[in-house]
C-alpha cells in the first residue's frame, strides 16, 4: 500500500442532492405563524407543502387533505390561503405528483372563497388553464370547475 499526500476536491450539486431547496427557501420566507388558518397559526402549512410532492401517494393526499382543513373556509377570508396559492400551484404543475386531482380541487375550492385568496387563484388560472386539456378524466374535470369558479 502506498499512501499520497494529495487532496481532492469533492463538488457537491446542491440541485441534485436538495431538488426542493430553492421552494423551501421561497416557501420559509413567509412568516408562517404570523398567518391564521381554520385551526388557528398557519405553522403546519409549510411542511405540508413539501409533503404533496412526496412519491408516497398516500402522505401526498393526506397533506391534501389537511391543507383543506386548514385553508378552505367559505365563511370568512383566510389569511393563510393566498400565501400558499402560488406553492400549492406550483406543486400541481410537477409532472410525477402524486395528488394531483384532489390538488387541483383544492385550489378551485381556495378560489370559491372570499378575500384575497380568491384573487390569488384568479391569477395562478393560465399556468392551470393548459390541464383542460390533460389526458386524465379527473384532472380535466377539476380543471373546468377551476375555470368555471375563477370566471363567475
């Protein structure tokens, strides 16, 4: 054996290691718990936005289902709602998600709200409009009532 006195360098690629660094990054500079959802500080919502991407169909659904908890609400405005709008959308948009039809739903319920949250999904409707046309019957579905509530 023969031992060297050299170094190397190791060139670690942050994108490939972290693919969801630069969306935590965006989603950690909103003051979470500054924010009110249904259940009071909204401190859950930025875990649940990295979970819809899980490759875990059943953990991307479940957080699905408690981001409706926590963020549809038809009586009053929800503070939470509109600051996760645009994550949410962006999460809809990767190709391999596993929610993607109760997602899409979830963001046509956000917008049947009142307050900003409404507006929010009113502008997120063109980089959603191109899922009418998506080749699964639920997605399409979804999609139509996206566009028919964002349109009354």
């Amino acid at each position: 054996m023969t031992a060297t006195g050299g170094s190397a360098a190791l060139r670690l690629d942050l994108d490939r290691l972290w693919p969801d660094r630069d969306f935590r990054s965006r989603i950690d500079r909103i003051a979470w718990k500054d924010l009110w959802s249904n259940h009071g500080p909204a401190v859950e919502v930025p875990g649940l936005l990295g979970t819809l991407a899980s490759d875990d169909e059943d953990a991307a659904q479940a957080a699905v289902k408690r981001l409706y908890e926590l963020l549809v609400d038809r009586r009053g405005p929800n503070a939470a709602a509109a600051p996760a709008v645009p994550f949410l959308v962006e999460r809809m948009l990767v190709p391999g998600n596993r929610a993607r039809n109760t997602l899409l739903l979830l963001i046509a319920d956000i917008a049947d709200g009142p307050g900003d949250e409404r507006e929010a999904v009113k502008a997120a409707v063109p980089s959603l409009r191109h899922l009418l046309d998506d080749d699964h019957p639920s997605i399409r579905w979804a999609a139509n009532e996206l566009v028919r509530i964002c349109e009354a």
